[in-house]
C-alpha cells in the first residue's frame, strides 16, 4: 500500500516521516516553506495470521459491544516514558472502547519516571532495583522492577489525574501472590498534642556579658555556653543566643490515618471491587505481614472495551526479563490477547549480534506462550538510532532483519519500525524534524507520538483486511 501526503512544514517542525523524501524551498511572505512529500510505501504489520485469534476477539468485541480486550507492550525505556504507549492507549480506546488503564506501577516511589496519567506518593522507606541490576534473590516480577521495605508504617498514595482512567477494579501484584497489602479508600486527619522544649533567644546588647545574660535566666554559664557552641566568656554585641530551658510548649502535628480495606485473594492477584469508581486510593500494609514487595497494580473499570499496559523498563534488554521467572508468572494476571515486545537498542550498546539477540528473544517469546498460552504476539523492530552518540547502529538493522526472517517459523507478527521510520539513513533527517532527542536512540514526544500513529494506522489497515476476509 502507497499513501503519499504532502505537508507544509514551517522552519523544522514536522510531524511527518519520510523514508525518500524530496525537499524543496519555496518562499511565501518571505517566509521559508519546506514542502516534504511523504512517502509509507512499507507501513504494514507481516504475518498478521499469527495474530488472528486477536483479530477474531476484537471483532466479537466490535460487534457485540461486550467484554474486555487486553493489550500488553513490553519493552526498555522506550516504552517507560508511555509516550508511545499512552498515545496508542487514546487510539485504541478511541475506537473500540475505554476498558481502564491496565497496569501501572508507582515508578516515582522506585525513583524513576513515571506514567502521566497516574501519581504516586509514598510516606515510608523503600528500596528498589531494576531487573538489569537485580540478582536472583530480588522478587523482580511484572514491572521489572523490586520495590521492597521491611517498615510497616507506609502508604503508597495512587491518586489518577485524568477522570478517563477512574477506577473500579483494582488488582494488586505481589511475589507468590502474597497478601501483603490492604487498600484504603478513606483517610482521617488526627490531630496529636506533644510537648516540646519551649525556645528561647536574648539579643545580645551593648555592654552585656556572658555571666550577666546567665544569671538573668537562672541557667549556668557552662550550660549556656554549651547551648551556643561558645569556647570562651567573650560574645558581641547582637549575637541571638539560645537560652536552655526545661519548659515546655505544645505542638500540634496533623496525621493522616488510613482506613484499611482487606483485599481478596485471586489466583493471580489480590482484589479490590468498587461499587463507584475511584480516583485515588492508599496501599497500606497487611498487619501481619513483616516483608514487603509491591511488583504493579491493575486498574480497570466495568465498561466493555480494551486495555492498553506499558510495562517498560530503563535499560532494560530481553535477557533482563529472562532472568526472573516471577515476570512470566505473574504475566497471567494481565489476561493478554495481544502481547507485543519491543526490545532491542539496548542489546545494540552491548554490541551482541543478532544470533545472541534472537536467542534471548526466541527465550521470551517461548516463556510467554508456555504461561499465556491464549495471548498471541507481536514484535516491533527497534527504532533507529546511532551507537554511542556517533557511530551507525548497524546491529539493530541486523535485529531487523532476523526479527522478520523468523517470524512465520516461530508464531508472531512484525511491525518494522525500523524501516517504517527510515532506518539509519533517516536518522539525522528525523531528528532535524524534532522527532528524535539529542541522544539520538531516544525520540522526543512528536517523535513516539509520530511512531503511534504510523503503528495505529498500520494496525487498522490489518484488522480491515482481517474483516474483509471473513
């Protein structure tokens, strides 16, 4: 399929993309206008047969206007920011229906970005680390990422900004499926008096002396001396001193105390139903509980439509994932119809060939289906991007092309994003347009939004031809 577009496109900024792009200038008003024909002669998803069984579920989904459709996208920084992960969110619950937000973890409390839609807070002390530098004995499950504490006096706050994304549903996420958590949905303000030492200060004047200022409050001048810091009798004029004293003042300090909910144990989750739908809520500790770790949360609400979850982590590779069985069995908790990965530039900084790369793919791939044997998948090229700053990033169009080449003999569909967007000769054109950031492997937000829409208009074209077939 050939669409060819033309936009007029003032100084640099573009939203467009071009794999052959003609470039003429042409003054209006004395003002330079770049005319750029684009042309996405290569925008298809291949060997969408792989992926029919999703097909068929969304198009029951369509007809009947019933029932849920879960979408998981898994990958490395690229889809932590959920720029292109949000933006194909609104396109697909846009057509088809808003069935939640999916999952979500509170990234901030693990110190790293997290998804706009959604606010965490957190009151306690945690510890955290990313599946590319966790061992083992980290329970590193869905998100990718630990979040662990000992403390029994936390609250992780989820407060959700956007009404869309209200929920009723909450499943939370937890290593062995534990019941480690409750949930509040309520808080009150407890006000608590304390007493504290009552402070005192004298203004040091002209012709005062140490011993003077002592006896005029009752204190010795070794405990007043001490109170200061002072080493010696002499003091200037004008200095504030703190006087020692054992009276004592009120103080009013406001707590919030949460109202706990128990959570009720699924196979694969602990729940929470609402019967009105909520936009924030607390995670507080199960009192019996001494150890915790939190791996995401799911949201949803009771409407008929689909899910769309970024599961993303910074740096993260294939063999990241791999190494912590408790990814692929928590992975069920999700219900996938569709799971797609997008994985790959990382692997390209550690310079592994495309033989070592699919090995760690094929991995995932195979962990996938053994758990979700229902889920059908979906495999997105890496985006171009230079190594290292300067050098062509000749790796990932090597992971191209034995994404592609396997896809048929081992059961997933492609999308080339790689080649949709240009490949490496389009790099520098691409981030002239302000689609990629200075880095040159990370895209700015036109640019993943830009990557959406291309994927979003390829994924429809496909479901079309699905439709028209049957």
């Amino acid at each position: 399929m050939k669409n060819k577009i033309i936009l007029f496109l003032l100084g640099l900024t573009s939203f467009g993309f071009a794999q052959e792009v003609d470039t003429t200038f042409v003054a209006i008003d004395s003002t330079i206008v770049d005319t750029v024909e684009v042309t996405f002669d290569k925008n298809d998803i291949q060997n969408t047969s792989a992926i029919a069984a999703f097909y068929e579920r969304l198009f029951q989904l369509e007809q009947s206007k019933e029932g849920k459709i879960n979408i998981v996208h898994i990958g490395d920084s690229h889809i932590q920011a959920d720029l292109f992960t949000a933006r194909m969110r609104n396109h697909l619950q846009n057509a088809f229906g808003n069935a939640g937000f999916g999952f979500t973890f509170p990234y901030s409390v693990a110190k790293t970005n997290n998804s706009a839609p959604i606010r965490f807070t957190a009151s306690g002390s945690f510890q955290s680390v990313r599946n590319l530098y966790a061992d083992s004995s980290k329970p590193v499950g869905l998100s990718g990422i630990a979040l662990e504490t000992k403390s029994d006096n936390f609250a992780i706050q989820v407060q959700v900004k956007d009404a869309r994304y209200n929920f009723t549903n909450l499943k939370v996420i937890t290593p062995q499926n534990a019941n480690l958590f409750d949930v509040s949905v309520s808080n009150k303000n407890i006000v608590i008096e304390t007493k504290v030492p009552k402070k005192i200060t004298h203004k040091v004047k002209p012709g005062e002396v140490l011993g003077g200022i002592a006896d005029k409050y009752n204190v010795s001048l070794k405990a007043l001396k001490k109170a200061n810091g002072l080493k010696s009798d002499m003091i200037r004029d004008g200095k504030i001193l703190t006087i020692p004293s054992k009276q004592t003042q009120p103080r009013f300090v406001t707590k919030t105390e949460f109202v706990p909910i128990d959570l009720q144990t699924s196979i694969f989750s602990n729940d929470y139903i609402s019967e009105k739908p909520l936009d924030k809520i607390a995670i507080v500790p199960n009192q019996n509980v001494n150890d915790f770790a939190l791996n995401g949360l799911i949201l949803g609400n009771n409407a008929p439509g689909i899910t769309y979850s970024g599961i993303g982590v910074n740096g993260a590779k294939c063999s990241d994932y791999n190494k912590f069985p408790l990814f692929f069995e928590q992975l069920p908790a999700l219900q996938p119809d569709l799971i797609i990965i997008s994985l790959g530039t990382n692997e390209s900084f550690d310079k592994q060939s495309a033989e070592q790369y699919f090995k760690q793919l094929n991995q995932m791939i195979a962990s996938i289906k053994e758990k979700t044997p229902l889920a059908t998948i979906l495999v997105t090229t890496p985006p171009p991007s230079v190594l290292h700053r300067k050098y062509t990033n000749t790796f990932i169009a090597d992971y191209a092309v034995k994404i592609k080449e396997n896809a048929h003999s081992n059961g997933y569909a492609v999308w080339d994003l790689f080649e949709v967007f240009g490949g490496n000769k389009n790099i520098f054109k691409n981030a002239a347009k302000g689609l990629m950031s200075r880095d040159k492997v990370h895209y700015s937000k036109i640019g993943y939004e830009k990557q959406a829409d291309l994927f979003f208009e390829a994924f429809l074209q496909s479901y079309e031809l699905y439709k028209s077939a049957k």
